[in-house]
C-alpha cells in the first residue's frame, strides 16, 4: 500500500471526524439556547399566572360583595325568578350531552338557592342563583357560537363560581384536548371558574395555578344551606 495514499485517507478520515464533532457542538448550542427559550417562557407564564390568580380573587371578592349588598328577601326571590325563568327557555331547544351536563349544574344550584331561601339564607339564594345563572348563560352563548363563521371567544363569568372536580383533570394551558397540562387536580379538589370557552372552563386551584378544564369533569360545589 502506498504510505501516501494511507496517510490522506487518515488525514481526510481525521477531517471528516472535525467536521461532525463541530456540527454536533452547534446542535449541542442550538438545543441549549432552545431550552433557556423555553425555561424563560416557563417563567413568564408562571409570573403571569400569579397575576392571574390575584386578579381572580380580586375580581371574586368584589363581585360577591356586590351580591350580597343586595341580598335582601326581595332580591333573593327576584334572582332565583330570573334564573328559572332563564333555565325555562333554554328547554325551547333539545340539550346536547355537554349543555345537559352544564344544564344538570345549574339545575342543582338552582335548587340550593331555593333551600337556602326557604330558610331565610338570602345571601346564599343569591350566590347561587348567581352561579346557576352563569352556567345557563353559558349553555345559551356556546348556542350562539354554533353559527357559521363566528369564532369561539372566552367569555367571563358575573360572578365566579365554586366547583370541585369530580374525577382526576388534567388542567391545561389552554381550552382543548391537545393543550399543554400544567398538572393533575386531584378528585374532589375545589377550584373556582371565572369564564369558558366552548366546553372548558378557565379556573383558578386551591393552590393558586390557573388553567383549564372540561365542563364534564367538575360539578357545583354546595355548601349546606
């Protein structure tokens, strides 16, 4: 063998080696500067996740306070009168499975309001009268939404309202099945829901972590009137 030859082929074998060891130090800087990307984003929506959650608590305490202002015997009666009259004509049209769970919730606050009127508990009539009427707000807006051409929004709630979660739920970045989860919220964990979007609803844990959730996998959280 010409010792030429062979020591080129070892020289050009030796380059080639520099070259891949180069490329695999750049995918090793590239890989590094995404994942400072992605720990920077991680931050920013933590931070912005604790303002979040202060704005909720803010938001909550003011509306409840604005409820029960007003929680009188009249008002109590008048609010429970509206919900039922709201709940009456949402049955103009067949529910589909996810109004009926959504309408199942609102049924049942509804009936607490009532128990909690009967015994002259005006200011829980009138939370939950509150709560039933956001849920039936929401079956008649995701109505609206089923038009073609309009684009789901999220939408607020009046008055934020207690759930707990009926089996383990993922809450999620965003409203939807392929959304990032932040985690597991245990069964019977109490969160609070301040708007939805669609079937999910955005809500704050016991915690203070904010996300979302499927309709179908939280109910009303009753206290004893």
């Amino acid at each position: 063998m010409d010792p030429c030859a062979a020591e080129q082929r070892e020289i050009e074998r030796l380059q080639k080696l520099l070259v891949e060891k180069d490329a695999q130090q750049q995918e090793i800087e590239r890989l590094q500067n995404v994942l400072a990307d992605k720990e920077a984003q991680i931050r920013v929506q933590q931070v912005q996740q604790r303002v979040q959650a202060r704005t909720l608590r803010e938001t909550t305490n003011q509306a409840l306070v604005k409820v029960r202002r007003l929680a009188t015997r009249p008002a109590a009666a008048s609010a429970i009168a509206e919900a039922e009259a709201a709940m009456e004509n949402l049955k103009s049209f067949p529910f589909t499975d996810s109004e009926q769970a959504v309408q199942t919730q609102a049924q049942r606050l509804l009936s607490a309001a009532a128990a909690s009127y009967a015994k002259g508990n005006h200011v829980s009539a009138m939370d939950y009268a509150a709560h039933a009427r956001g849920f039936i707000d929401m079956i008649n807006n995701n109505r609206t939404f089923k038009v073609p051409g309009l684009r789901r929004v999220t939408t607020p709630f009046e008055v934020p309202i207690p759930l707990r979660t009926t089996v383990d739920s993922n809450l999620r970045q965003r409203p939807g099945l392929s959304a990032a989860i932040y985690g597991v919220l245990e069964k019977g964990s109490r969160i609070t829901a301040d708007a939805y979007q669609g079937d999910w609803l955005h809500v704050q844990a016991a915690d203070g972590q904010v996300g979302w959730v499927l309709n179908a996998l939280v109910e009303a959280q009753l206290d004893k009137p």
